[in-house]
C-alpha cells in the first residue's frame, strides 16, 4: 500500500478541519466552501498518484472522512450553543 502524503503543496494535511469560522469568513455561500479542502486535495491526488487505485488510497480517505465528521460535529455543537457561524 503507498502512503499518503503529509501535505499537498507543502500545506500540512490532517484529521481536523481548519477553523471552519475563519475558512468561511468573506466566502458567500457555496457547497464548494469546505474546511476539508486539504484533506480532499490530498484523496484526490493520491487517486492520481497510484493509477485511480482506490485500494491504495484508503488511508487519505479516511483522512477526509474524519475531518468531515469532525466538521459536521463542530457545527452542530456550534448552533446548540449558539455560537454563530460564519454565515448565521
């Protein structure tokens, strides 16, 4: 099995999206605004990297879908307690 890269373009990747509150600030709207970006870029060339293997990629996968599930969890603990968002 290849192993991912830590970083994509030299921006480190991990588990936990970056500050969703600053990612979004002075963004409009758009299901193409995400905190995950990085951990996306990084599927996505490892996907390059290894031949569409998706065999190959399963760790850079699981990246993203920690940092999604974590994202999803912060904004939800966000609106119970009444933090806003970059958009609420």
């Amino acid at each position: 099995m290849s192993a991912a890269p830590a970083s994509v373009d030299g921006v480190p990747l991990g588990r936990q999206p970056e500050d969703h509150i600053k990612v979004m600030a002075g963004k409009t709207p758009s299901k193409f605004t995400d905190p995950c970006r990085r951990a996306s870029a990084l599927s996505m060339k490892c996907l390059e990297d290894n031949s569409y293997d998706k065999a190959k990629c399963a760790e850079a996968f699981q990246v993203y879908r920690d940092c999604k599930k974590t994202w999803v969890e912060q904004r939800r603990k966000d609106r119970r307690e009444g933090r806003p968002g970059a958009w609420d």
